[in-house]
C-alpha cells in the first residue's frame, strides 16, 4: 500500500511551484507509505510521486517509486496497491529484464507488452498512474471495484491526482466548491458515490475505470468503467466459488510477512481464518469485545471469534473497547478520514487496526462479503415489495436507513430528483454490465432474479465500493497497515456473479450467505453456524452526545439548512428521538459538517 500523486500540464512546462505541490502532498500523506518519499519530474510536462509502505521486495529500496523500465527511458510509474498474481505475470514475462523483485515492474512490464489491454491480467487491488514517454500519454488505471482510491482534478488543461483529497486540496490554486447534491446523497446514504465527492471540483475515479490524457491533443478518453472488464473468456479462467476462493487466498494471504485476520463470528472473516489454516500460514486473528451495561452480545460474538481461532491454532488477541476509548478511538476515526463515511463502526475497525499494527504491515477482513452474497438481505427486501412501487424506490428503501423520513427533510425535491438520477445511472450501468457479461436481452423490469443480479451489482459498486472499501483504507492507511480481503479478488468476484441469486435456503431458517458457506465447508468449522449480532451499545452513542459530537446538528447556523433547504422542524423532530435512526441521522449531519 502506497499514497501516490501526479501534475500534468498539458500546455506548458511544469515549474517549482508544482514540485512544492508535490512534496508537500505527499508529506501529507506520509502515513500511507513511512518507507520511502520521493517525487521526481519524467517529464517537462509531468510529474510523479509516492510514498510506500514496503510489502513486496520489502527490503529493498529498488522497487521505491516513481519506478523506470529497465531502459529508463520511456515509462515511468507509480502504483498504490498489490499485484497478487504478479508472480505468474512474472513467468509469462520471462522476456523482460527485471531488475527488482516487486509487483510494481511486472505492471510496466505487462504494459510494454499488452499496451492499454494490461489490466485486463491483473488480479489485484490497485489505483495506477503510467507514462508513455514517447506516446506522450498518461495512462491511469483503477481495480474492478475501486477498492485502492484516486482523486482527479482539473482545471485549465492541468492535472492533479492523488490518494487522498487532502493533498489536492493543498495545492494553492485549489478553491472549494461544496457539491450539494453530493451532501445531500451522503444525508440519505452514509457515503458518496464515485465518481462523485463532496467537493464538484474533485472526482473519484471509478471503480474498474482506465484513462488515457494525451499531452499532445489534450484529450482525456475514459475507455473503460465496469465490473465486467476481467470477463475470463477461457474454460480453465472460470472459477466455480470454492476453487476461486482458494485461489485468492493463495495470493492475497501473505507468505513471507507477518499479518493478522480482523475476525469476528461472521462466516466472511472465518472463512479469511479457514483459508490461511489450509494453507499453512501463520496469521493472527484479532476480534473485538466491548464493556458496556447495556450490552450482552458483544462479548458472545468474541467468545465465537475466540473459538474459532484457538480451535485453528492461532495466535489470538482481543481488543475490548469501553465507551472512554471509543471516544477517543472516534477522535482519531474522523481525523483519518479523507472524505465523509458516517460509520459508527468506524471507531472499533480503528481499534482492530491498530492491534494489526502491532504485528506486521497486512490485515485481513471479510469485506465485500455481504454485497457479493446478499448479506444485508437488500433483495429479499425490495422482493417482498414488488408490486408497491418501481425499482429505484424500492432499492433506495431498502439500502438507506430511514430513506423516506430523511427524503421528506428537502424543501426543494430538484435535489432529491438529481440524487435519485445519479442511482438511475448506476442501475443502468448495472444493465448494461450484466448484458456484457451474460448476453441476456432484459435484466430489470418483471423478472425479480433479474433485478436481483443489479441489486448485486449496485451494492458492490456502491455500498461496497464506495462506503465498506473505502472505510476500509482510509482507516487502514492512518496507522500504515494494508488492508486487503478475498472477495475483492477478480476470481472471486466473477465465481460469486456466475452464481443463483443468494436467497435463504428453504431448509435452514434464517441462514444466509448459503453459497458461502456450501463452498466453504471442510474449511469453517461449524460452517453453518450464524453470525452473533453485533448492535452499537447504546451508552456508546450517548457518549458521543454527551462529548458533544452531533451538538453542531441542532446548531441554528449550520451550513447544511441553507445548503441543502433543509426542514428544520422536522430535523429537530428527528433529532429529538433517541432511536437507531435519529442516530444514524445525528452521525450523517456531524460527519459531513466537519467537511464543510
């Protein structure tokens, strides 16, 4: 894992002032990558820097970026990220003459061989900046689900990218522009879709997105942006789940590091855990455990996660968090944070990572999980509704706690109209992904498992993409740890998109994640046994409140009300409430006034 930046000045020569952009940027974001800093000039039009966190050929200083080809004369490189396959690109590179023993040459290598069509071979987790010295082109590329972030910026045929908005916000011609449609999605959602950010002067490259800008014509061409792009034509490409899992487990659970699994009493993390026994590596298994009068079931979900590990015969460690400590753990949550997230989990995934730091520089997780295989029951919630009203409504509903209170909050319903347009474009992206990938003729409208198969779609682009990864690495990269799951894995996510839609089995109530499960059975020990619910104790969002956390909510000069022509009655309405939901609003309204 790595922050990385680049400027690209399309009309003229880049000057100090861009280098000092440069460096400052990432200084700022040192904490991605505490193993090496440097920013270097490829060309008199564009500049590239990184700082990187050592995992791959960790030990040397030759794999530290911007990265040359073996020339040094035609293509420089920055990634953020893994290559876990690199080492099979490796052998079918065999021709190149490598001069370091990472991940990040085998990409340069397979550009200079398969041109625009590299990413179309790599597995992994990445966001990467390429120059083509002598095409004069600057290639940026991002994974299937978006799961490594990049910002792009651009203004007056410069360019600015970078891993964190932070750093593009320090470079001094930089003016905020509040997007307040994007607020007023984030007020619904929790979060905010890429492409888009709080900021319309600021965008995130999508998920599975390569873009190619010219320094010659100018022009920027976005060729690719869907989850269909690894489409894995030949029959010994195509997974069935448990084989794709075993795969990705060979590649992304490390070797030759040290790393920890953030387990819980989830089949996700267990399955991580199962995996890493079969394969014969030694990782640490840390879960959570919280002290609280008015909670019992945390500690059960420990005492599950603590089973499993002891039974697997690993290193265990339990991290308990007491209402004092979350709120310094949410202090240090809402610092790392580089754009909006309301997350009340968000304080604990500190505290587990910051365990994992203890022990090496990769943690593990189950994220994703519950967007492949429906663990959020997403549609068998809009399916008890069919016939009540048309899909958008529906999926919004079912995916936004409290959706038709929070909607009624918008004096002006153009707002609302245009967040409900930005999920419209998702779902026909949905459409048109699932027409490339199976050649079907219709997808939503009658046929409820077609619908179901968007539903997956937009939840993983989405809710995962955009809210459970992106939580994931921000949190992760504040205490310089690597964050990575299987189900992120281009193997995974094609095996579990091949499958039937992931509803209840008839024969086991309330057991979901059934394919999950089938498939990783001989692996997880009582594979059939449910997750232990894990709520938020009540007297740790009181400690919020009484810390004063939501008090700028109520306050009678917040930005939002002008903003957005937000109904004060009725969000004091809300607010007066003590429910899950007048919370969860609570949290939405206090994380996003910190970004304004």
């Amino acid at each position: 894992m790595c922050g990385i930046t680049a400027v690209i000045n399309i009309n003229s020569s880049l000057d100090s002032k861009d280098f000092d952009w440069s460096s400052n940027a990432l200084k700022q974001m040192i904490h991605r990558g505490p193993d090496s800093i440097r920013a270097e000039r490829v060309d008199n039009s564009v500049m590239l820097g990184a700082v990187r966190l050592r995992i791959t050929d960790q030990y040397s200083e030759r794999a530290d970026m911007p990265l040359k080809d073996y020339s040094g004369n035609r293509y420089s490189i920055v990634m953020n990220g893994e290559i876990y396959n690199y080492r099979v690109l490796r052998e079918q590179l065999a021709d190149y003459p490598f001069k370091t023993d990472g991940d990040t040459e085998v990409v340069l290598a397979a550009y200079q061989k398969w041109g625009l069509d590299f990413t179309q071979h790599l597995e992994g987790a990445f966001a990467i900046i390429l120059f083509d010295k002598i095409k004069r082109e600057v290639v940026v590329a991002s994974d299937l689900v978006g799961e490594k972030p990049l910002y792009l910026r651009e203004e007056g045929g410069q360019f600015w990218l970078a891993s964190t908005i932070p750093s593009l916000m320090i470079e001094p011609s930089f003016t905020k522009k509040i997007d307040s449609v994007s607020i007023a999605e984030f007020l619904l959602r929790g979060f905010i879709s890429a492409p888009f950010t709080y900021l319309s002067n600021i965008q995130r490259v999508s998920p599975g997105s390569l873009i190619v800008i010219s320094l010659e014509s100018g022009k920027v061409s976005k060729l690719r942006s869907s989850l269909s792009a690894r489409k894995f034509e030949s029959s010994n490409e195509k997974l069935p789940l448990k084989d794709a899992l075993y795969l990705a487990a060979e590649q992304v659970i490390p070797k030759d590091s040290d790393a920890s699994v953030l387990l819980s009493s989830g089949i996700d993390s267990r399955s991580v855990l199962g995996l890493a026994r079969f394969l014969g590596r030694k990782v640490k298994a840390i879960s959570l455990a919280v002290e609280s009068g008015d909670l019992n079931c945390g500690s059960c979900e420990s005492v599950m996660a603590e089973n499993a590990a002891v039974q697997g015969g690993f290193e265990y460690h339990k991290v308990l968090v007491k209402p004092a400590d979350y709120l310094k753990y949410w202090e240090q949550f809402i610092v790392s944070l580089s754009e909006p997230i309301a997350a009340f989990e968000g304080p604990f995934l500190f505290a587990l990572l910051k365990k994992a730091s203890e022990f090496g520089k990769v943690a593990l997780s189950g994220t994703l999980s519950d967007e492949l295989f429906d663990g959020y029951g997403n549609f068998l919630r809009m399916n008890a509704n069919r016939g009540h009203s048309e899909f958008v409504s529906r999926y919004l509903k079912a995916t936004c706690s409290g959706y038709g209170e929070v909607s009624a909050l918008f004096n002006d319903s153009n707002v609302l109209d245009l967040v409900t347009g930005r999920i419209i474009g998702g779902i026909e992206s949905g459409n048109n992904l699932l027409l490339a990938r199976r050649g079907d003729t219709e997808t939503t409208g009658d046929n409820p498992d077609a619908e179901g198969e968007v539903v997956r779609v937009l939840d993983v682009l989405g809710v995962g993409s955009s809210y459970e990864l992106s939580l994931l690495d921000q949190v992760s990269m504040a205490v310089s740890i690597e964050s990575r799951t299987l189900f992120t894995h281009p193997r995974v996510i094609h095996a579990a998109l091949s499958l039937p839609l992931p509803r209840m089995s008839p024969g086991i109530q309330n057991l979901n994640k059934f394919c999950l499960r089938d498939a990783m059975s001989g692996v997880v020990t009582n594979c059939s046994t449910p997750k232990r619910a894990f709520p938020i104790p009540v007297s740790f969002s009181k400690t919020l409140q009484k810390a004063g956390i939501f008090k700028s909510a109520l306050a009678k000069k917040s930005p939002l009300l002008d903003l957005l022509n937000l109904d004060r009655t009725a969000i004091n309405n809300i607010l007066s409430r003590n429910d899950h939901a007048a919370q969860e609003f609570a949290l939405r309204l206090s994380v996003i006034e910190t970004f304004l």
